[in-house]
C-alpha cells in the first residue's frame, strides 16, 4: 500500500478533486427518478414497469461494481477507476440521447448502470490507500457527501430544465456530468501511484471470495449494508414522484409538479451530505458500529412513517424528507470504512465485490417491489393513495429491519476492535 502523503494540504487538494470527480460521475443516476413521473405518461408505464427501469440500472450497476472489484485487484485502482469514467461518460450519451420508451429505457439505462461502477469501488479503494485508518472515515464520508451533493445537483437542474427542454433536454444536460469528471479524474490521477497488491497462487476469484465469505465479521458488515441498501435505494428511487404526488393531491401530473418534486428532493440530498460527513468522522471518535445503530435506527422510524405523511403540509413534508434522507445515508461511509479495517489489502476489492452484488442486489428488488405495493394498493377496493404510498414506503422499513441486528452482533465480535482503533 502506498503511504499517506506528508503535505495535508496535498491529501485535501487530492481529495477534493476526487469528489469534484464523483458529483460528475453520479449525474445520470437520479436523472430517470426526476422525469419518472412525467416517463409514466410519455412512456405508458405503470408504476411497477417505472420501478422496473431503474431496477435495471441497479442490475448494470451491481454487475459492474462485482467486477471492478476483482479488476481493481488485478490492475489496480487507478487503472480501473480511469477505464470505467470513459465508458461511464459513453454510456450516459447514449442513454440521453436515444431512450424512448419502456423497453429502450430499459435497456439503455440498464447499459448505463453497468458502465457506471468503477467511480465507486475503486474510488473507496484509492481513499483507503490515501489516508490512514484514523483519517478513513472522515474523508470516506466527504466521498459519499459528493454522491449527495451530485444527485441533488442533477435533480435540481433536471427540475429547472424539464418545463422548458423537456425530460430529453435534462437527460442530455445530466449526461455531460460524466464528461467533466473524466476530465477531473485524469488530471487528479496523474501522480498518484497505481498500487497492486501482491498475490498468492491461491488468489483466483473463487478462493478469494471464499476466503472473504468466511470471515465472519466482514460478512456481518456485508449483511448489514445489504439491509441497508434495500432502504436507501428504494428511498432514492421513489422520493421525487412521491413528493410530487403530493403537490398533485394524487390528481393529474404535471411538468411543474414533476420539476418542483425534483428540486424539494435535491434540497433534501443536499442536506443529507451533512449525513455522510459527519456519520463517518464520528465513527472515527465514537466507534463504526454504535454511529451504524444511530443511523439505521433513526432511519427505519422514518420509514414506516413517512408514507403515511402525504396530507401534510409540503414544507413539514419536506423536512421529514431531509431527515430520512441524512439519517438513511449516515452510515453509509461506515460500512465502507469498517471493511477496510477486517479485510486484508490484497481482498479488499474482491470484499466490495461481494458487498455490492448482495448489496445492490436488494437495490434492485426495492424500487420494483415498491412499485408493486403502489400497483397493488391501488387496485383494491377502499384503498386510498396515502394508503398505497404508505404501504410502499413500510416495505423499505421492513426489508431493512435486520441491518441493526447484524451490526449488533458484529459489535460483540472480538474482532470489532480492530475497527476505529479499538473503538467497534
């Protein structure tokens, strides 16, 4: 592993240009979630087929991360994190350019998702290079902060842009987003060393992930993120439609309707990078797996409750919105963090590979299953659309009830002490 560099001034510089990079690189991801209300129509989606489509860029998306994690190793994270920000940038043109309907949409935003994951694992894996065990999780957190800032940055423009150039013009303003961060990271990289880890003769794809399978408290903080993620990523889905409905009252949609939610739902990513910076340097002073139980804790309330919030007035609504969103995505830096502590160098690409593909494997289910509920709600008798969203937002609560209970006992794990320090 290459040693953290001496100039603080140099590690800030560096990081800074790393998350310039990753609010560019995450652009395209929340564009489809601001116009989804307005693709409904265009498109003659239903809700399940909507959740469908951005499945589909989950499914890109952790089929990317899965590989990159073995291909980090292998090449290094440099090389890997350069490779996928061209095919990233490609990828989002395409989709911008030429996604028409349910079936185009799909596919095109599925491709996007998987050209899109190398901005991810190998980014986490050059902070961890870059910074020491007590500095990780505070500078883990401003990388996931830039993620928020990137999807509210998106969401906002969209919502600006969609009552004058249509979804198709946002689509194609998002998509430069790629662009400038390529153009970020090629300069940002160009001094830092790509470091590959020596290798054993054992260390081929299935004994690595094996080896990684069996490490008990690595799983439990695999586990953990994968409940988590079941929440988060049906929260990122649905929270802009959501919010628009409820200017609406559940009437007709409307281009203002679909750009105002966009924009309500950015302020509240925006707010939640507050989330992501402080989650991860208090997991440096307090511990990884008591600032885990605040966060996951606090989240889970907010979702068996906030869809049943609909008649309230926008602006209390949107205030809940912002502290489901910080609290949601408050550990998020954690979990990240709390692998690179129980894991050795040479696994830890194979490590987020395998978070990823469980964790990003209930991304996918969550935003369809949500949408399901919503299909479903609506189709019986006496059911009310408060009643439907609130059911649908109670599912997230429900597949992420056992993210605290696997980090609880990850906590009583002897090998939490490695984590923070000695801090769990």
């Amino acid at each position: 592993m290459s040693a953290p560099q001496q100039s603080t001034q140099s590690d800030a510089a560096w990081l800074t240009e790393l998350c310039l990079s990753r609010v560019g690189f995450v652009f395209i991801f929340t564009t489809y979630s601001a116009a989804l209300p307005l693709l409904k129509t265009d498109w003659s989606m239903s809700a399940s087929e909507a959740g469908l489509v951005q499945s589909a860029w989950h499914v890109g998306y952790l089929i990317s991360l899965f590989a990159v994690g073995f291909i980090s190793d292998h090449i290094g994270a440099k090389k890997a994190f350069l490779a996928g920000s061209i095919l990233a940038s490609l990828s989002a043109l395409l989709f911008a350019l030429l996604a028409d309907s349910f079936v185009s949409g799909l596919l095109l935003y599925g491709l996007t998702g998987l050209c899109s994951g190398a901005s991810y694992t190998p980014g986490l894996t050059l902070v961890s290079e870059r910074f020491v065990a007590y500095q990780r999780g505070r500078a883990m957190g401003w990388f996931l902060a830039a993620s928020s800032l990137g999807y509210g940055g998106s969401l906002i423009l969209s919502g600006l842009l969609m009552p004058h150039v249509g979804w198709r013009g946002a689509f194609i303003a998002t998509a430069c987003g790629p662009l400038f961060a390529t153009l970020i990271s090629f300069w940002m990289l160009r001094a830092t060393p790509n470091v590959v880890h020596p290798r054993g003769a054992d260390h081929t794809g299935g004994f690595v992930l094996l080896a990684v399978w069996r490490n008990k408290p690595a799983m439990l903080v695999i586990w953990a993120y994968v409940f988590h993620s079941w929440e988060l990523l049906g929260l990122w889905a649905w929270l802009p439609a959501y919010l628009a409905v409820s200017i609406t009252h559940g009437g007709n949609m409307t281009v203002q309707a679909a750009g105002i939610g966009a924009m309500l739902t950015a302020l509240t990513y925006i707010t939640s990078m507050g989330g992501s910076i402080y989650g991860g340097a208090l997991s440096d002073r307090w511990g990884r797996t008591r600032v885990i139980l605040w966060g996951a804790c606090l989240s889970l309330v907010c979702s068996f409750t906030f869809g049943w919030m609909m008649a309230l007035p926008l602006w209390l609504l949107v205030a809940v919105a912002a502290f489901y969103n910080i609290t949601a995505i408050a550990d998020s830096s954690v979990y990240s963090t709390a692998i690179t502590e129980l894991v050795p160098p040479q696994y830890l690409g194979a490590a987020y590979a395998l978070r990823s593909l469980l964790g990003f494997g209930a991304g996918v289910i969550s935003p369809w299953v949500f949408g399901l509920v919503i299909d479903w709600a609506r189709g019986e008798p006496l059911r009310s659309e408060t009643m439907a969203w609130g059911l649908a937002w109670t599912s997230l609560g429900v597949g992420a009830v056992l993210g605290p209970l696997m980090t609880l006992k990850l906590r009583a794990t002897p090998e939490a002490r490695r984590m923070a320090g000695g801090k769990r």
